[in-house]
C-alpha cells in the first residue's frame, strides 16, 4: 500500500551516545571475570549459574527496536456518525462520507511491530461540528488533522499545528473531497496522499529507522539506562552470593 521514496531523514535527538553504555561495560567486566571462577563449581550449580550469567547479558544487551524500519506516512482514519472511536481506513479516502462522520489523518510511524497510532483527538462530530447548521443539499463532516510527533520529522522540518473543524460539502462527497476543502493536499501517481498542508514538503512514504520510544518524551539520560544501572548493584550480589555458596559448597564436598 505504501510506496518508499528516497529520503534523507536522520531521526533528531537520538540519545544514542557512547555514555550509554559505560554502565554495560562494567557490567559486561563483572560477568566474564566470573565467567571465568564457573568451571569451580559442582556441575549442577555450574549450569545454574551458566544460565544466570546467559540471562544478565541478555538483559544489558540493547534493544534490537533501534536497527528496525518502517515507513513514516499520513495515516488515514475514520468514524461513521455516531462512533466514538476511530477505524483505520482499509482504502484509500475515495468513499463516500455522510452527514455526522469524522475524518481523521495523522502523520505516522509504523512497521511490523509498531502500529499507527491514531489521531490524537477522539472523533466528537457533536463538539466539532457544534453550531454548524444542517444545509439543503450538503453535509457536516467532522475534520481531524494531526502532524505527528518531532521525533520522525524530517530533517528541517517542524510538525505544523493541530488541526480539527467542521466541513461543509456537497451530499455525494468522499473522504478526499472533505479534506481538500480544508487543506492543500499533495497526492502521488498512485493517489497515496504525501503530503497535507504543505507538510512534509517533498517526500512521500518514506522508508526509515523506527525511533526509539524514549525520543519522545525526554532529552536526559535514556530510561533504559537508568533501569539497567539501579539494579545493577542487586544483581551483582546476588550473583556473588550464588559464587561463594558453590565455592563453600565444593571446599566441603572436597574433604
């Protein structure tokens, strides 16, 4: 459904730098030096500990989410007169809308694992459409336009504001008609819309990097960083706990 065109995008405020991983190198320190005391041990408290060791790496290795693509794009939404919720659209906005229905499109991110989020206000035709009088031979539709987040941005570009409000069209019109009386629209060959007001300014469903989730919501040190580091201390001693218990345990199978 989705066409990749060429992009020079370059995901902003990407907190992936190498003070991120000072403490996954210490970490990583830890385990091999203990790696090293395993064949010590009684064979079954050997393999006990070679899968404690196993699981601690896997939890500090980092997420693979960060090598993972996906298309950025203008996703379409709709709800029919009544509804509370919105649908993603299965077509494109080429079917007829009907007094009382609400349009929604947002500027998304998705891929395999990471679905489209919907727009970021519910579709309320009775709060977008309030004082908007029926008209012979037209109809109200609900209008929704949400420009994403700053974190898949294209490189120089900011997310315009959000966009809501009541359209008025003639009886007979499609979901494309209502948002061309609103807004500029800018559509490919194919009639996949690529841009919506002049946003973004040239591409069109361009393939790119999924962004890390915590772009979105702080510039400080990483979450997972933090994570990793504060429990870091606990599952060191419990795997130096674990170390001494099997040494006591072979000093006294030994005599």
């Amino acid at each position: 459904m989705l066409r990749a065109c060429k992009s020079d995008y370059h995901p902003r405020n990407i907190l992936y730098h190498p003070s991120r991983f000072t403490g996954r190198k210490f970490f990583f320190a830890i385990v091999t030096l203990l790696s090293r005391k395993v064949h010590m041990l009684h064979t079954s408290l050997r393999f006990t500990l070679s899968i404690f060791l196993t699981l601690l790496t896997l939890i500090a290795l980092p997420s693979s989410a960060h090598a993972a693509k996906g298309y950025r794009y203008w996703g379409y939404f709709q709800a029919q007169a009544g509804a509370t919720a919105w649908t993603a659209a299965m077509t494109g906005p080429s079917v007829e809308v009907k007094d009382g229905d609400v349009e929604g499109w947002a500027f998304v991110f998705s891929n395999n694992d990471i679905p489209a989020v919907t727009p970021m206000m519910d579709p309320d035709f009775a709060t977008l459409c309030e004082g908007t009088p029926e008209t012979s031979g037209k109809i109200r539709v609900g209008l929704v336009v949400d420009f994403g987040a700053a974190n898949i941005a294209p490189t120089g570009e900011t997310p315009k504001e959000f966009f809501s409000d009541c359209v008025v069209v003639p009886q007979g019109s499609v979901g494309l008609d209502v948002l061309q009386a609103a807004m500029d629209v800018r559509a490919d060959d194919s009639g996949l819309i690529c841009g919506i007001a002049g946003y973004p300014a040239q591409e069109c469903g361009a393939e790119i990097d999924a962004p890390a989730a915590e772009e979105a919501v702080t510039t400080s040190a990483p979450i997972e960083e933090e994570t990793t580091t504060r429990s870091m201390p606990l599952l060191l001693a419990a795997l130096g706990a674990m170390v001494i218990v099997g040494l006591i345990f072979n000093r006294r199978r030994a005599r």
